[in-house]
C-alpha cells in the first residue's frame, strides 16, 4: 500500500506517518510487547519501529506534530483522504497485532498441551504433542 500510495498519491503519506508516530509513541508500546511475546523476540530485536531515541520528550513532539498538520496547505476534500489513509493503515496495524495475539494464544496453548501430556505416563498421550 505504501508504493502505490508513494506512486499515485504521494501526499496521502501523511496519513501513514501520522499512524506511524503518533499511533506508535500513543499505544505503540502495548504493542511492540505483544509483538514481542507473539514472535518470542529477544530484546528488541524486529520491532525497532518502536523505539523513538531521537525524541526526547514525546508530549511535546505530539504537540509539534500536530500544531504542523493542521496548518498544512491542504483542502477539505484533500484532508479527508488524508484522515482516511490514516484510518486505514492503523486497521490494517490492527489487522496484523490480532494475528500475532491469536498466534500467541495458539503458543500458550500448544505449551500448556504440551506440559500435560509429556509426562511420562503410561497410555497414548505419553509422547503426544500439539506441534
């Protein structure tokens, strides 16, 4: 979706930055953790996309960031698309964290299926796994 909005409608970027900042410094933490659990990363490894180093002090770059869209030269109709850009890269995020959510209940429970059944007992489930 990027390319062809970098292609056809290079100014509907902005919709996909704001998700990307705004959404990411708001509630990105919440998910960067389930990302990480999902896919059992070690530290930070794939999800740098969550790190802001260089911002220091995030309320204001919220402020900043904001403050500079509202002023940007656009018209209403060019805004709305803008708005709806930005609606749908954060859906297709959305999209996404509930994969990895249901990829990580799917773990925990293969897990827990597992620690119950590789007892050594006697009878069929002695070496049955859910892998």
């Amino acid at each position: 979706r990027i390319r062809k909005v970098a292609n056809e409608s290079p100014e509907l970027l902005v919709g996909h930055s704001y998700t990307r900042y705004l959404g990411d410094l708001s509630g990105g933490q919440i998910l960067k953790n389930i990302a990480q659990r999902a896919m059992n990363l070690a530290d930070d490894e794939g999800v740098a996309f969550y790190e802001f180093d260089t911002i220091s002090d995030e309320t204001a770059f919220k402020q900043k960031y904001r403050s500079t869209i509202n002023v940007a030269p656009v018209d209403e109709a060019m805004a709305e698309r803008i708005v709806d850009e930005a609606n749908d890269a954060f859906g297709v995020n959305m999209m996404l964290f509930k994969e990895l959510e249901g990829n990580l209940v799917k773990a925990i429970g293969q897990m827990l299926f597992n620690s119950l059944t590789r007892g050594r007992r006697r009878g069929s489930t002695e070496l049955a796994t859910a892998e």
